[in-house]
C-alpha cells in the first residue's frame, strides 16, 4: 500500500523538476554570485578597522591565528565571509552586538 504524498514530497519533486528544466536550457532561475574573499581583502578590512592583529581579535572575538590563516590564503566559509563583510560596513554594529551578548550572559 503507498501512502498519501505529503506536502514536502510535492514541494522536493516539483524543485527536482524545476533544477532538470534549467538544466536542458527550458528554464532560467534567479541566481546570485558571490565572489570568495581574498587575503588582501581580508587584510584591507583588518586594517582598516584595527591597528594591529591582537586589537582585531579584542573587538571582534575572531582569534588572530584565524585572521591570520584568511590573511595567507585559508579559505573563508560563507559566515566568515559574511562576518568580515558587516565588520567592514559598520564595525561598532558588530562590537555592540557582541557587548550585548556579553551583558546577557552576565
């Protein structure tokens, strides 16, 4: 006896639908591209924010031998990224947060 499709089921088929589509050409989908953050990029950002590696690791909590690794080619996940990115945009808001979180552990 087969159970009754569920909603997921449906949902999992028709995406499995639409990924065979765009792959024969007959369908575009919205995609978006995001470029891997080099090292000097990396390094850019750190400077711009800090004065030295140890103050970096003060403010933003990301231990300096990790910075360090990003700073010599070590690939950087889709967090990390995203991370430096905000750290770049508006460094106090990362600070703030992260003090905020500390005062609610206190």
């Amino acid at each position: 006896m087969t159970k009754p499709r569920t909603e997921v089921s449906r949902d999992i088929e028709a995406g499995l639908r639409e990924a065979i589509a765009h792959r024969r050409g007959d369908m575009a989908l919205e995609s978006r591209r995001v470029d891997a953050m080099g090292p000097a990029r990396v390094r850019e950002i750190r400077k711009s924010v800090a004065r030295s590696m140890r103050e970096f690791e003060r403010r933003f909590r990301i231990p300096a031998r990790t910075v360090e690794g990003w700073e010599q080619g070590r690939k950087l996940g889709a967090a990390d990224r995203v991370l430096l990115t905000v750290i770049a945009a508006n460094p106090e808001a990362v600070e703030r947060a992260l003090d905020d979180q500390a005062a609610e552990r206190d």
